[in-house]
C-alpha cells in the first residue's frame, strides 16, 4: 500500500508541476480557456479521483471537434485554391457562386499578373460571362498562333485573303512592325558573325559565298566544312589551291595536285644556260608499265637525256610493253624473274659493253645494277638494296656496300666512273626532312650513312653536294602517305656519284622535283668532254 501511495504522490506532483508551468490565465488567453481546462481534466485524471472515464471522453471529444473543424478549413481552401487555377466559377450545393471570373479569359503567360475578376451571383450570368469569354478566347488565340515563334519571320498579308486578316490597333500595329524589324536586324547580326567564324556558330552561309562565285568567275571555289566543337574557327580551303592556272607574261602556268602522277611540262624548265655535251638522267620509276600508264614517256621527250636510267622497273624481259621501246635509244633490261627491282639503260650511243649484277649469286638473283662502258667512261646504273622495315634486311644491305666498294674500285682504276641510281640512303641531316626521328629507321642509320662516307672516300664525288653544299629541301623521294610531296617532307636518295678526277667536267647536277609519275622525281647530270 505504501508503494502505491508513493506512485500516487509522485504522480500528484508531476500533474501540479505542468499546471503550474504553464499559467492558467495564460492559457485562456492563447487558446481561449480549452487548453486549460484539458490540462486540468488530464491532472484530476492522474491522480485517479472521482468522473475519470468521464473526463477521457471529454477530451476525446475535444480533439474529435478539432480534426473536423481543421478538415472543414482544409476543404474550404482547396476548393479556392482550384477555383483559382481553372479560373471558372464553381457551384456550391446551396446554389450560389463564390469563386471569381477574370476578365479577360485569355490564358495567363507564366510571370504575369492576373486580371480582375468579377463575382456572379446567378447560372444565367455564368452562361452569359462563359459565352463572351469563348468568343474572345478564339479571337485571342487566332493572334496568338499566327504572332508565336518569334525566331521565324511573320507575314500575315500572304498568309490569309485581305478579308480574313484580323482588325488590329494601332499600338498593336507598331509592335507588331517593331517586333518584325528587330527580327530582321538579329538575323543580319547572326549571320555576320557565322560568317566571321565567331564562337559556336556551325557554318557559315555557303549559298551566299557560291551566288559570290558565281558573279564573279575569277573567285576561287571555296568550301566550308561546318565546325567540329564551340570555340574554333571554321575551316575554309579553296579548290583551286592545290590546281591553279596563273598567268606570267602571258604563259599560262598549272600548278600540280598534292601527290598527283601527272606533269604540266614547260619547255623552258628543262633549259640550261650553260654549255654540255653530254646530258645523263635517272629515274626510281616505281615499276616500269605503270610509269608508262603516268604519262612518264612524256618527260623522256622535254628531257631528251643521251643516257636515260631507270630503276625498280619491276618487269622482265618478256614483260615489257612495246611503248617501253623508244625511238632513237637502244634499251636494255635487267630484271630476273620474280624480282621487285630491275634496271634499265636507254642509250642513243651504243655502249661499248653491258655487263649484268655485281659478280655474287645472292646480291644479283634481284637484278639490281648493270654497267654500261663506254669510250671514256664506265656507267652503273644501281638499285641498292633497302635495309628493311625494322632494318630485318640491314646486314644484306652491308654485304653489298662491301662487295659494290670492291667492285667500283677495280672499275675505277680502269676509266672515270660515273654511279647513279638509287642508292637508298641520305648522307647527311640536310638530305632529308626529318633527320632526328629517323635515326634507327631504314635510309638513315649510322651503318648505311657511315657506308656512303667510305665510298666517298675511295675517290668519289656527290655531284650534288659539290654544287649546292647547304642547299636545303632538295629531295628525291616522297612516301604517297600524308601527302608527303605537297609538304616537302622528303628524302634524298637518288645521287649521281662520279670519280673525283673527271669533277671538273661536270657542268651541273640537277633534281627534277617538279616532274610527277613516281615517288622518286628525276635526277640530270650535264658534263662538257
């Protein structure tokens, strides 16, 4: 019992705590005397006297009234809040109308103010206001369809007959016209700047810039490509910039494509002012019927070589087209079966003796060099082997730089030799384009470079160099990838190479870089007996 008694008294002072936390007067005044006198029923509950049950219900019934009152309140603001948006009066079961009806039914764009609203008080004038508010909402949005898009140009007086177009005020009228002109403007504005090439413009207009060249027949061709991302400009080039007709004093001139195998010839190219007797060219012709094919019969012609060599003919004997015997020299071949070098003179003077290979039955199952003696001089036209790809080929190409030194030796100590062909190697950094990356690739390895410093030395001479020692640029060859030859990121390889002691006869030694049907050009020698 006395536990009891204890819970009750602690209890009591917990329920006399919480009313006297919270001040009787105080709460009428908040709440209007309902929360005090709950407080009160809750204290008298606690301390388990007598009406207990009664006291629980009455305040059951308290927050019961509080939900419905709050739930009515809700409902009364939900239904505002819709009468709001659909803009339309609502009927409420008493007949009578308390929601507003705008003005002005038209749609309300998102930002603006509504209009004013007038109260109905009957069904016959919401039938009455709905009627007019259709009316206007189809003229309104007959004008809205025809002036939205604003980003294309209107033109109402096309667009319908003259009796259907719309009445419209004066202010209307001039913001309508105002509206149109600013348009008009901005679509200029646009498309200057597109044709600047301005920032995250796609293109520029290309019809605008071929009506251009259509007036005037003189303007190159130009073609726009669109631009890949924001910020970079658009990239122009002009047709006729890699095939152009100039015209200097009257000779018209036709510039080549980029790697193209045809030649626009000039007589006055191949002019020397300076006095010869004897004219040697040499030619990496890149497979003997092709070049045919190329037109390359045509630079035998404007050259008129007395001695004409070829290499890498790649085609035997029984191979040979008849187009490949020309008029006035007398040919030989040298191409063994299955080969992909071969070599070939054309000489208007019979040579004294041709002899074929080098004297070793591996270095000569190719066809690579044949020798041409004539009554002052010996002639080798040579193909020298390539070290390779990854130069798997290097130590071949070794063998024969030691078997050919002992062959023009001998050869030398005979008669003058005059060596031209390809030789598969550019001596120093200035014969090619790109000398530092190239150190370890084929064409330019210490071995092969070290390998032509040796025959120089055994007496010889690169004509080319003995004439222009730091001439830049001059190259022989150009790979068909990356349009290579319309940069000018060559190598020199061909050479024409004679005996120190008859140097004195050369006159000129010249590259025919000009001349297109190979991915070598055509080299000349001129000497004077």
């Amino acid at each position: 019992m006395a536990g009891k008694r204890g819970r009750g008294k602690k209890t009591e002072s917990i329920a006399v705590e919480a009313a006297d936390s919270t001040s009787i007067d105080d709460q009428e005044e908040q709440n209007g005397g309902e929360a005090v006198e709950t407080i009160k029923s809750v204290a008298v509950a606690k301390k388990g006297g007598k009406g207990k049950k009664e006291i629980v219900e009455k305040v059951k019934r308290h927050s019961k009234d509080k939900k419905s009152e709050i739930n009515g309140d809700f409902e009364e603001k939900k239904e505002e809040i819709e009468i709001k948006k659909k803009g339309r009066p609502k009927k409420e079961a008493n007949g009578k109308l308390e929601a507003k009806v705008q003005e002005d039914p038209m749609p309300i764009k998102k930002g603006k103010k509504k209009a004013p609203a007038v109260e109905a008080t009957d069904l016959e004038q919401e039938e009455e206001i709905n009627a007019e508010a259709e009316d206007k909402e189809k003229t309104k949005k007959s004008t809205v369809s025809r002036n939205k898009k604003p980003g294309r140009k209107r033109a109402l007086d096309t667009a319908l007959p003259d009796n259907e177009i719309l009445d419209e005020s004066e202010t209307e009228k001039q913001k309508r016209d105002k509206g149109e002109n600013s348009l008009a403007d901005k679509t200029k504005e646009k498309d200057s700047k597109s044709a600047k090439g301005g920032r995250g413009k796609k293109r520029i207009n290309t019809e605008e810039i071929a009506n251009n060249a259509l007036e005037d027949e003189s303007a190159e061709e130009k073609v726009v490509e669109p631009v890949a991302k924001k910020g970079r400009k658009p990239k122009v080039t002009a047709k006729t910039e890699l095939e152009k007709i100039t015209e200097n004093n009257g000779v018209v001139e036709k510039k080549a494509k980029a790697n193209d195998t045809e030649t626009f010839y000039e007589a006055k190219d191949f002019e020397l002012n300076k006095e010869y007797t004897l004219k040697i060219s040499s030619w990496n012709v890149g497979g003997l019927r092709s070049w045919i094919k190329k037109g390359g019969l045509k630079y035998v012609e404007f050259e008129n070589p007395d001695i004409f060599c070829l290499q890498e003919t790649k085609c035997t004997e029984d191979m040979i087209p008849s187009e490949a015997r020309i008029a006035g020299y007398h040919p030989y071949w040298h191409c063994e079966p299955g080969g992909y070098a071969g070599v070939a003179i054309y000489s208007r003077k019979m040579p004294i003796n041709v002899e074929y290979g080098i004297g070793d039955e591996e270095q000569d199952l190719d066809g690579r060099i044949m020798t041409a003696e004539y009554e002052k001089f010996f002639l080798i036209n040579v193909y020298v082997p390539n070290a390779g790809r990854k130069l798997v080929t290097l130590p071949k190409r070794m063998r024969w730089d030691s078997l050919f030194h002992n062959y023009i030796i001998k050869l030398n100590k005979k008669k003058p030799v005059i060596i031209c062909g390809d030789m598969n190697v550019s001596h120093q950094e200035i014969d090619l384009a790109n000398p530092k990356t190239n150190k370890k690739n084929a064409g330019f390895t210490q071995e092969e470079r070290d390998g032509m410093t040796k025959m120089l030395s055994l007496g010889f001479v690169d004509s080319f160099r003995y004439f222009y020692p730091d001439k830049t640029q001059a190259y022989t060859f150009w790979t068909y990838m990356r349009n290579a030859r319309s940069k000018n990121v060559g190598w020199r390889l061909d050479y024409f190479i004679v005996s120190e002691r008859i140097i004195n006869k050369v006159v000129e030694s010249t590259i025919r870089s000009k001349v297109m049907g190979s991915d070598h050009c055509p080299i000349t020698l001129f000497l004077k007996n």
